[in-house]
C-alpha cells in the first residue's frame, strides 16, 4: 500500500494510490470504501446545456464501446439521480478547466462549471476504470471503480504539445492520434509545425505550388505530403471535441527553402531554390527587402487564420542564420503586425524577443534564457520548451534508436525533475503561460516512431503542466506511472521501458 501526504487548498488527507494512478496526479482524491459498477443499464445524466453536455457524454460512450459493448442511454435530469451523472453548473467556481468526480456506491457525479472542465473529469474517471477499458473488443470483466472523490484544477492553462509534420509528413489519422493522446493526459493544445526547409504542409489557395512544390518531399527524400484546408479544419474540429486547440505555425524568415522553392519571387536573386531533403538548419530565408514577401505572409496568414479558431498563430522565428538582425527584426515587427491585422496573436521561438513586442505576443522559450528575459522585460508571457527538458525528439541517452541529442539525452525522470517556476531566473510563475513538449521529426518517420518518444515522457511534461509543484515527486510519480504503463499495453503503444521505472 503506498501512503502519500497531499496538498490542496482546502485540506491535507493521507490517501490510498493504489486503486487511482492518475496522470496527471489532481489535486485532491479521497478515497472511500467501496465500488461503483458501470453495466449495460446505467444511465449518463446530463444537467445543463445538453448542446454542451452531450457530446461529452457521447465521448465517454466512445470511448467504452468497444471493451464494454454497452451504449449507455443519455437523458436529461434535473436532480441527482442513480448512474453517472455530467453536471455543467456554474456554482461560482472561479478556475477554468477545474472539475470535481464523485462517487458513490449509486452513483458517479462529474461537474464543472465549464465543458473542458467536464471533458477533464470524464478523461479522469476513464483513468478509473480497469485497463482494460481502452481494448478495441469486448472484455470479459466487471467495470468497477472505487469510491472517493477527486477535486482538481490546473496549474498552468497552455498545456501543448508540438508535433513537427514538416520535416517528415504524418496523415490527419496520425495527428488524431496524438490528438488522443495528448487530450488523455488533459493537454490543450497541438503547435502544428506546418513548414519548413524540407516541406510546406497546408494548402493555401492563393499560393498553390506550396503544395504542389513544396510539397512534395521530406527529410531522406520521401514524397512529403499536405494536409487540404478541408482536412486541416477536420483536424481542428477533432481537436476541439476534445478541448485542443490547434497552434499552427509557418516558420519565418528561415526555415523557408520549401516556400522558396515553390516560388522565384520570394528569392532575393530571383531564381527559386532546389528541394531540400537534409537536416541542416539555419540557410534559408525569405527575402525581406521585397513588398512581394508581406504579400505573400499576409495571403497565408489570412487563409490560415480564417480556419484556425484559436486565438495564436506561430510565426516562428528561429535559428534565422543567413537573415542580418538589422533584417530580422524589422521583419518580425511587421509579421507580428500581420497577424493582428487578422485578428490573432503572434507566438514565436525566444529569438523573437530581439525584436520589439506586440501586446500579447507570446515567447516560447526552448534555448537563450536571455531571450526569456528579455521578452518578460518588454511585458510578454512566456511559454516554457526547456530543449534540455521538455524537448520529446531527443534520445533517452546514447542508445536510443532515433532522436537527436544535441540539447541533451532527456531520461524519464531528467522529463519530470523540474519546474516551470524556477527553470529561468528571472522569469517568474505569473509571467508563464504554460508548458508546450516539441517534437522535431528529423529522425521520426511514423506513428510507432512519435510513440516511442512520447511515452513515458509526455506524461512527466502533461504533469509539470498541470499539476503544481508542490503535490509533485519523482517517486511518487514512477510508481503511478509504472501501473498505468498497462493502459500502454492495452492501448499497444510501444513505450519506452525507462531502466528509470521499475516496471509492472
Ligand atoms: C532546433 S527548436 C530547431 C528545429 C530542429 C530542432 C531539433 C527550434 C526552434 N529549432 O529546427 O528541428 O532543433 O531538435
């Protein structure tokens, strides 16, 4: 039986982990003696908004079709009642993305006063039920879970991931996929890493050989790929159902050669570039001295933005090796005014704060805590991508079958030992949105790939994210993370087995 001491606002309570193996670890559980049975004649009351309330309840359904083979019967109600029950009730709760779980030996009651909220509290009750609950057939077992209750709230509200589809291309299943992923250990948001030197992977209409050039290869040579605008929306529809929020980013002035490969007129000289499928960095870049390149940004801006919902547009950035800084820094000036003109917020890699800041422009911290510094100092928000920490593509140490390993190896616990708070000095808990895990695919190439790398290190980062500080500890987090390394099995995730945890 394991025994830990946690913190929450309200209270301390000494508390049994063995029946919950949460990740990320809530705020708050109590546990109680006894059990819940989900059978095939349980009900899901909804309370609230049906729009808003039943497609959560649709999710859970979803979700335990196939191992249960039950399709539980929704219907609206207007009091607690036996079965499980989704509350969306504002009772003056203040946090977003806060949620409490109940459960008793009648009944299960989930209740937000928001719908991620909600979501957050049905992903949790799903990290109740026996593993098994994820299988793809019918399971022969009883779908219990114990008694208790669960109080939580984030501590951080930009909880990402990366995933860099320009240098080697993955399908729309595939980004559903780690879609799924990251909305299972409560993340809300996926930076799309749309272009680059290897490959541009959006349509836009205006400009169609970047797809029809640009778009046609990858690192090592492979034939690339694009997502259409009509499947970029399905991927930003597939992630609002789960409460992400797409990021998409069009990486500039570097990291460009795709672009200026699809089109002469973005070159200084006139003479559009060869296809690049190697993994240098740092020998491109868009010709800022021509109105024809603010043409160009704003017809791709405003196209992207037009389907993209959410608030931020990645304007990249980095590693702008062949652009002068007396370029570099008007241009980005004028890109982030760009991106105002259509409504949205500019996001970009730290060497952006050189530049002068828009309001609202967020610095996403991965290499020169200087840069950090320097944004806070102009009023910015940063997000934290530590590379020596939070960097998913680089090897777990020298061994590692794929990965880079220029920042560091990044161990299972090297992923988790650290925090937001303290990672820069000088940069302080109020002037940090959140956490956001990149993974950069030069050496990634499918699914099994990205799995690899992400588990168990997603985990640690969702964590950090999520959870604060102080309810947090290494080996109270590898044992949780060691039982729920069976929900990997189910799910056949190949992880990696981390010579860190003492495995089930
Ligand atoms: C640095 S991180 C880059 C990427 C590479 C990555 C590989 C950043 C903003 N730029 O272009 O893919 O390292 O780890």
């Amino acid at each position: 039986m394991v025994i830990a001491i946690l913190f929450s606002c309200e209270e301390q309570v000494n508390i049994d982990l063995n029946q919950e193996d949460f990740l990320p670890k809530p705020r708050s559980i109590v546990n109680a003696d006894g059990t819940f049975e989900i059978t095939a004649s349980t009900p899901i009351n909804l309370l609230g908004d049906e729009a808003k309330v039943g497609p959560i309840a649709d999710f859970f359904n979803e979700r335990i079709n196939k191992s249960t083979g039950f399709e539980l019967t929704k219907r609206q109600i207007s009091g607690a009642s036996s079965g499980i029950n989704l509350y969306l009730i504002d009772e003056g709760e203040e946090f977003s993305e806060a949620y409490r779980v109940e459960i008793t030996k009648n009944n299960v009651i989930v209740s937000s006063a928001n719908e991620a909220g909600l979501f957050y509290g049905v992903q949790t009750l799903l990290q109740m039920l026996p593993p098994e609950i994820h299988a793809d057939s019918k399971q022969d077992i009883k779908w219990q879970v114990s008694t208790g209750s669960v109080r939580d709230r984030p501590a951080y509200g930009y909880r990402g991931t990366m995933l860099d589809v320009a240098r080697h291309f993955f399908s729309v299943d595939d980004v559903k996929r780690v879609i799924d992923h990251i909305a299972s250990y409560k993340m809300n948001r996926l930076h799309l890493h749309l272009s680059d030197d290897q490959g541009w992977r959006i349509e836009i209409k205006a400009w169609p050989n970047l797809t029809k050039i640009g778009g046609t290869t990858q690192v090592g040579g492979g034939k690339g790929g694009f997502y259409t605008q009509e499947q970029y929306k399905d991927i930003v529809a597939y992630a609002a159902k789960q409460f992400v929020t797409i990021v998409p980013e069009i990486d500039m002035p570097g990291h460009t050669n795709a672009a200026l490969a699809s089109y002469a007129e973005l070159n200084c000289d006139g003479k559009a570039t060869d296809l690049y499928t190697g993994t240098e960095v740092g020998f491109s870049t868009l010709c800022v001295d021509k109105e024809i390149t603010y043409k160009f940004i704003d017809d791709v801006i405003r196209e992207l933005a037009e389907m993209t919902p959410g608030e931020y547009i990645h304007i990249g950035g980095d590693e702008s090796h062949v652009t002068p800084i007396e370029d570099y820094i008007p241009f980005m000036e004028r890109v982030q005014g760009i991106v105002s003109k259509h409504n949205k917020k500019s996001m970009a890699w730290d060497e952006i704060a050189h530049a002068k800041l828009k309001e609202n422009t967020i610095v996403q911290f991965w290499a020169e805590e200087e840069n950090a510094k320097k944004g806070v100092m102009q009023g910015a928000k940063v997000l934290m991508s530590p590379a020596k920490r939070a960097y998913i593509d680089m090897q777990y140490d020298s061994t590692t079958r794929i990965g880079l390993h220029w920042a560091a190896y990044i161990e299972a616990d090297s992923a988790y030992t650290w925090n937001l708070e303290e990672y820069v000095k000088g940069v302080n808990p109020d002037q940090i949105i959140g956490i956001e895990a990149p993974m950069w695919t030069e050496t990634i190439t499918n699914m099994d790939d990205i799995e690899y790398m992400m588990f168990p290190r997603l985990t640690a980062l969702a964590e950090i994210g999520w959870t604060e500080t102080a309810n947090r500890s290494w080996d109270d987090y590898k044992e949780r993370l060691a039982r729920h390394s069976e929900v990997w099995n189910v799910k056949g995730i190949n992880y990696y087995k981390s010579p860190r945890i003492d495995w089930e």
